[in-house]
C-alpha cells in the first residue's frame, strides 16, 4: 500500500485526531529542549569544571534545533500559531538558517520529496564518495551556503522558483535583521561577552554534523518515487534521540501526513508501520551501511 492509498484509507474521524493541535506537549518538549541549551550555556559561559567536555553536549542540542524549526514550518508543534512563528524565528537565528527563507524551501521539499530536478534538496545531490561525505559532515558547507543565502536574501537577487515574489520583501527585511544581529553579537563576542563564542557558536560547529548525519539518512539512497512510504525513510532509535529530533525519525510518517503534529506522530506510526518500506535499525547502522559503498 502506497502513501496515497494509506491515507485515503484512513476513517475521517481518526485522521482529525492526528491532526488535533494543543499547546501543552509543544510547550512541555520546548522546556525540556530550550532548558538544556540555556542550563548548559550557563555552565559553559561561568566554566564549570570540566566545561569543555560540555560543548559537543551543547552543540546538538542546539543543532537539533532545527527539528523544532522544521516543525514550526509546517505549523504543527503548537495550536498558537504566533507561538510556531516566534518559536521558528528564534530556531533560526541560533542555528543560522532564516525561518522564513527555509519555510519556502521546506515545502517544495515536501511537494517534491526526492525528485532529482524539482527537490531542492537535491540541488547538489547527496554525498557518494569519501571526500563528498567528509565535506557534508563538516560545517564548512553548512556555513557556507547559510552565508550565501543571507547575503542572497539581504543584498542580492532572489531568485529560487520556490519562493513567491509576494514573499521576497518579507525573506529580505528578515535577512537583513538577521545580518544586524549577527553583527551586534560579534562586537558583544569581542568586547563584553566572550560566552557567545563558547556558549553558541563553537558548540554549533560540534554539534552540527551530528544533524548533517541524521538529516542523510531521512532520504538517501531512497528511490525517486512519488510514494512517501518508498522515499522517504523512517529510522528506529532511542527515545532520547526521538525527543532531541522532535519525534523527526517517524519520517516517512511524517512526510505522509505532515499536518500530525510530532506528538501524535507515534500513533501514526503504529498504524503506517506495516506499509513502510525504508525503514533502519538506528543511525550507527545507516552509517555503516552507508559509508561501506562509498567510493
């Protein structure tokens, strides 16, 4: 059964229940996530003994981030939709990637998903060799082409087909704030308040190809086919690492009906499991499975 089928199948009744927002659980997971950044930036910026053991620590809770960011796309992690912009903004600025910029990105992902010409994704196709994969882990594109799409948004053309016009002026005030942000907190960085390098920036770089890995292995290698349940994968993992990613590793189920907030994701999890057919026994295992037919 395809993607399609499954969810046409599904009784009314039971797809409003996936659907059903509320705050409480997206407030719950927020306090969790956002309390462990903020209680292991104090440690790291008073320097605690040991504090530099702490900054890889750091560094991927606030790179997973962008698991809440990507939520707040498509509205779901909470009922107050003021709540999932402010929440998606602020994602943002900490992790580097505009909000309203990756909104636009994220669905064209999603309308589509694993297409070699239209996912943008896909734009520069994912890693198959050694040095490919190296360089993706590292952050070096990942700043790399954040800078660029700043510098785009602010200054230059934006010419994505993804984006709207309607949008552009709204994508260029945001990366233009955004910029003057940044600009403030490197002064402040250099004069008054070193801990925004050790607290923010340096744990980020640490923490990032963590996500570079676990963002790879939602679609690579999949088939490029209009079936969500084919080309998407869906990877069993701890509930530590569901919590951190927002239950995010429940993504084929999510890339079928992206409306179920991520609370409810393992409902439908349960019920879409049988019809699954990219599916892997945690992140170590697609690693290895993967870098083995690298060239």
């Amino acid at each position: 059964m395809d993607h399609r089928t499954f969810v046409a199948a599904l009784p009314a009744a039971t797809r409003a229940r996936l659907a059903a927002r509320a705050d409480v659980p997206g407030l719950r997971r927020l306090a969790l996530h956002g309390g462990a950044i903020l209680a292991l930036g104090v440690a790291i910026a008073v320097r605690v003994p040991g504090w530099p053991l702490l900054l890889p620590v750091q560094g991927v809770a606030l790179a997973f981030l962008f698991t809440l960011q990507h939520e707040a796309t498509h509205k779901t992690p909470f009922a107050n939709p003021r709540l999932n912009e402010i929440v998606g903004h602020l994602a943002g600025v900490l992790i580097v990637q505009p909000f309203e910029w990756f909104r636009y990105f994220h669905l064209a992902h999603h309308r589509h998903t694993n297409d070699p010409e239209r996912d943008p994704e896909l734009a520069d196709g994912k890693p198959e060799t050694w040095r490919a994969f190296l360089l993706h882990l590292s952050t070096i594109g990942y700043w790399r082409d954040k800078g660029a799409v700043l510098a785009a948004n602010a200054f230059g053309r934006i010419d994505a087909d993804y984006v709207p016009d309607r949008a552009r002026p709204r994508l260029r005030r945001e990366a233009r704030a955004m910029l003057a942000g940044y600009a403030l907190a490197a002064v402040l960085a250099a004069t008054v308040a070193p801990w925004i390098l050790t607290a923010w920036l340096l744990p980020l770089a640490l923490g990032l190809p963590v996500l570079r890995l676990y963002l790879l292995a939602e679609h690579a290698r999949c088939p490029a086919v209009a079936d969500m349940f084919a080309n998407t994968r869906t990877t069993f993992t701890t509930r530590l690492v569901r919590g951190l990613a927002w239950n995010m590793p429940y993504h084929a189920e999510h890339h079928a009906l992206p409306s179920v907030p991520f609370h409810k994701l393992p409902e439908l999890h349960a019920l879409a499991r049988p019809h699954l057919q990219e599916t892997e026994a945690g992140y170590a295992r697609f690693a290895g499975r993967y870098t083995a037919d690298l060239g």
